[in-house]
C-alpha cells in the first residue's frame, strides 16, 4: 500500500519567527508570482532563476582555477561532469579536498548554482573544490542520484594525486539535498569499505522522507522550501509506495539507517524557522547516542537556505564563520593559499 505523509488537516503548528532582519527577504519573495512546483513546472524550475556565471567567470572573482572534466559514472550509467576549483598557488602538492554536491530536493539544481560557495572556499581554505553534477528525479530515481555522487567522491580518492589533492582529507558536503547526499555517501563508504572520509558538511540537510516532525508541519506554506515541496521531492524520488515510507532505504533518506555509528565527524547546520530542523537535531543526536562526533548549530530564525539568500546578514556571517572553524579543525587549513583569512 502505498505510504502517506502525516495529515495537514488539523491547525498549522504556529511556526517559530524569522530572524526579523532577513524576514523581508521571504516577504519579497511571496509578493513575486511564481507557479507551484509540480511536476508538470519541473522543467520551467530547472530553467528558471538567475543566470549563474559560468566557472571561468567564478574563478576570476575568487582567484582560483578551474576546470571542467568529465568522469566514468556508475557501472552501466552514464559518465559524470563535475568542476574542480584549485588555488593558484598551492601550498602543497597534496591539498584538502572538499567534494560539494547542490540542492534542489533531487529534483531541481544544477552544480553551477553553487560554484561561488565552493570557489570561495577554496580561495579562504587553500583547498581543492570539486563540484559535482549528479541525475535527477523523476526522470532518475533513487539510487541514480546518490551512485552518481558516490562515484564521484570515489574516482576523486582514487585520482587525488592527479587533482593535486589529498585523499586522507577528503569530506563530502552539501545542502538541503546535497545534505542529504553527503550524509548518504558517508553511510555508502562506511558500508562498502571505501573511500576514506575525513567529515561532511551537513547544511540544512534534507534527511527524513516521512514528512512527520513538527518542523514539518510548521512551514507549510511558508518559508523557502515548503511541506508541499518536499513531499514532490520525495514521491519523485522514491515513488508513491515508499515515498513516505520508514521503509524507505537510507541511501536516499539518511534519517532511516538503523546505526549512525563509525561515521566520519559531522557538522550539522540548519535554521530555527525551517522544516529540517528536527531531522536535523535528531541526526545529531543519533550520532552523538553512539558515540559519534558531530557538531550542531540551529541559527535563530534562520530559515532554510538563509546563507544563500540573505549572505550580508549578521545570520549569515556566524554560521559561515562557524563553518570555516570547524573545517579549520578537521583538516587543519590555515590562512588560504592565495592570501586570505581561513
């Protein structure tokens, strides 16, 4: 029988408030006319939004390089595209590597949407940046997304010498479902023996299928990503019988692996004012139950993605600075490569 999401018929749990100084920014936002997101908009959404400059355009702003390569995907799937970002000058032959996956609820994104927040971390931490394009549902169900991103992360530990990178210091990273993907390869490379992860960066991570914390239902309708988002996101990933499922497998949905135990450290980040922040502090709390490392930051007010959307923000400004300590520790980058403050 096909699975159901916990029933909004009842009164809306009262939400937490927004930070009242990005507030006007969701405000903007719901004043502006835009269709829902169905599958039918699926591709208008893909195609809409901002045009996003392409990773030559990035690189010079942040004084990296870059390169575009095109890599094997899983056995029997197509190949892979994903985009390197390395400084100029590299401190050593043997750099940290971060391996980012974006957003999108597996349904909608593109890894140029986040070039600027890998560039920029490369540029600070002195570190290799690489972007990776993964397939989307519904067109690619689950498992497509995840082995692509598993792929990726494991041809970079193979060819880190090549990329000039480090293999022992690598972390997977991501948010909302790049969250989630970088959790989910975590759980893959923990279960198959490989490769070596040194943490994930978990932004706002999209980990719990079953739609059932009161976050859940306290933004419903309003925010960024929304309850009536999600669910989409879920059905075209998963398919109506598992979509809200506990059965559905932790390799699309993180929240349902039975042990979070002997996981790379964590980082977990999300906002007080958005549908995540439940499975979010609850991951946290797993992990921590099995003795696990991880660190978590719930942001006053913030509300999903607040670091993309309102980036002058005082907000905005600790949790980056909170990122950036935490990366400092686990890798242990300094001043960045081409200068710049760590």
């Amino acid at each position: 029988m096909a699975s159901t999401p916990i029933s909004t018929g009842a009164p809306q749990l009262a939400p937490v408030p927004f930070d009242p100084e990005i507030a006007p920014i969701l405000e903007a936002m719901a004043a502006q006319e835009s269709p829902k997101m169905t599958r039918e908009t699926l591709p208008f959404m893909r195609g809409g939004g901002p045009a996003f400059p392409d990773a030559a355009a990035v690189a010079e702003q942040f004084g990296v390089r870059t390169r575009d390569l095109v890599i094997p995907g899983p056995a029997g799937s197509p190949a892979i595209e994903i985009t390197v970002f390395s400084p100029v000058a590299p401190a050593s032959d043997a750099l940290p590597v971060l391996v980012n996956f974006h957003g999108g609820g597996m349904i909608v994104g593109h890894r140029t949407w986040e070039h600027g927040r890998v560039a920029d971390l490369v540029a600070r931490h002195g570190v290799v940046g690489v972007n990776v394009e993964y397939r989307l549902a519904p067109e690619d169900p689950y498992p497509a997304g995840v082995e692509d991103n598993y792929a990726a992360t494991a041809w970079v530990a193979e060819h880190a010498a090549e990329l000039g990178a480090d293999p022992h210091t690598l972390i997977v990273m991501g948010g909302s479902a790049g969250g989630a993907f970088a959790a989910a390869v975590s759980l893959m490379a923990r279960d198959r023996g490989g490769p070596a992860i040194a943490g994930q960066l978990l932004l706002c991570p999209m980990l719990d299928n079953t739609n059932s914390t009161p976050a859940s239902l306290q933004y419903d309708g309003i925010g960024t990503w929304q309850r009536e988002a999600n669910l989409l996101a879920w059905e075209c990933v998963l398919g109506a019988d598992l979509a809200f499922s506990t059965d559905a497998p932790a390799y699309a949905a993180p929240s349902r692996a039975t042990s979070l135990a002997d996981l790379p450290p964590a980082f977990i980040e999300v906002g007080a004012a958005e549908m995540f922040r439940d499975e979010d502090t609850d991951y946290a709390r797993r992990i921590w139950a099995v003795g696990g490392e991880a660190e978590l930051h719930v942001w006053a007010g913030g509300f999903h993605g607040f670091d993309m959307y309102a980036t002058e923000s005082e907000i905005t400004r600790a949790a980056l600075a909170s990122r950036d300590s935490w990366l400092r520790r686990v890798i242990g980058t300094g001043a960045g490569a081409n200068g710049g403050a760590a």
